[in-house]
C-alpha cells in the first residue's frame, strides 16, 4: 500500500517578500516528513505587476530556501521568474533536495491581465511526473478551466492545483476541482489563496469526490491511501 501525508496550504500573501518566505518556512516545518506541500499559486509575491524585477530576483532566495526545506518533504509553489526577455509564471516540484519539476503557466488569465505581463508557457510541459512512486501531474489557476489539460493528466494519481481564484468564482473553484477529480479518478489537492479578495475552497479531494476543507485554517491535510485510486478505477471502469 502507498499512502502519503498530503497537506495543502491557504494563507494570506503580504506586500513583504520576506515575511510571505518566512511565514510559508513555518508552515512547512509545521507538517510531517515524508509529506506533500502545495501552497497557492505566486504565494511569496502575489501578482505584483509594478515589481516584477524584484520578485524574479526573489524567486531565486526562495527557491535555494525550498530546495533545502525539501529535503525529506515533497513541496510544489509556483513563482515569477525572468527567462531572457520575458517573465513566466513558474510552477516548481521540490523534491528531496532537488527541482523534480517546472512548468510554466500556458494559460493565462485575461481578466486579471496576466497576458499584459507574462509569456504563455510551452502547453508540452503540462506532462506527468514521479513522487516516491506515484503519478502526479499539474494544472496552475485558471488551466482548471480546460479540458484538453485535464486530459493531458489523465491516468495521474495525484494532481495539484495551485490557485488565485476570487470570492465570485469561489463556487466555479470548488466544483471544477471536484469534478477533476472524480473525471480522472485521482487525488486532487487544490490551493487556493486566503488574501481578502480570493475565495479560499482549498481541499484534498478523493478519487471517489470526498473532499476535506476547512476556511478557517492554514493548513488542510488528509493521510492518502492510494489504494483507493486503484480501487475506483477498478469498480468504476473508464478505461484509465
């Protein structure tokens, strides 16, 4: 039996870059060894349009803080980061001391101007990767809303799903986040940011729909037996 801890985090980002690095440390320390950590999407900076220089150099402080607060823990954020002439919004795997995975943000949402500001990632980095044995796969924010990226997952394990999604499109979140993972038959973990304006809905779904969520905590966590994504997949036959 594979069973991992997984933990999913909703906490507020300040203006600070320091303070959010800080506060996302001690939440970290907080949870088991062995563990997986999602945190929202661009938690250390938000989306600081009038800053992006600044959180690009950032990015490269907290990635060498991630990548030793990894070392017997499995942590996924995504951060802003330069590549030649343009910023991409970067989605990071931290494993064991390692960068296990990166993909950059495809999809990028127009109403928050995110195309006024980033590159558009290459759609083939959307693919499947190994934790400890188990597949896992990735979709950032507003990829939740297309299809064709859930199928490029299709026959994960386990999908994370870093988020900023507001209080309005709170409802969208919850039940597209739900629906992944009853449509792929996996272990979804959603992280949604706490700031004032977004929505909060983070959970840990099960393969069967059975979310655990709280609002009014930092920390969310389930103990995942992933026996039970063979076992639904098995009674509930789609072909995966």
């Amino acid at each position: 039996m594979i069973s991992k801890q997984l933990y999913t985090l909703q906490f507020k980002t300040k203006q600070n870059f320091e303070e959010n690095l800080a506060h996302f440390k001690n939440l970290i320390l907080e949870c088991e060894s062995d563990s997986v950590i999602l945190a929202p999407e661009v938690a250390l900076t938000n989306f600081c349009y009038q800053r992006m220089e600044e959180a690009s150099e950032f990015a490269k402080e907290a990635t060498e803080t991630l990548l030793k607060l990894s070392s017997e823990k499995t942590i996924i954020t995504t951060m802003i980061e330069k590549y030649k002439n343009g910023f991409y919004n970067n989605l990071k795997v931290f494993h064991k001391g390692e960068l296990l995975h990166k993909q950059s943000k495809h999809k990028l949402f127009p109403l928050g101007n995110e195309h006024l500001h980033f590159q558009a990632g290459n759609i083939e980095e959307i693919s499947p990767f190994m934790i400890d044995g188990i597949k896992c796969g990735a979709i950032n924010c507003f990829e939740l809303r297309f299809i064709e990226l859930w199928q490029k997952l299709k026959g994960c394990d386990l999908i994370f799903v870093p988020a900023q999604w507001a209080k309005e499109r709170k409802d969208h979140f919850q039940t597209l986040t739900k629906a992944l993972a009853i449509t792929t038959q996996s272990f979804v973990m959603a992280s949604n940011s706490a700031n004032d304006s977004m929505g909060g809905g983070s959970a840990i779904i099960t393969p069967f729909g059975y979310a655990t969520q709280d609002d009014s905590q930092e920390i969310i966590n389930l103990k995942a037996n992933f026996n039970d994504v063979a076992k639904v997949r098995k009674f509930i036959d789609i072909g995966l």
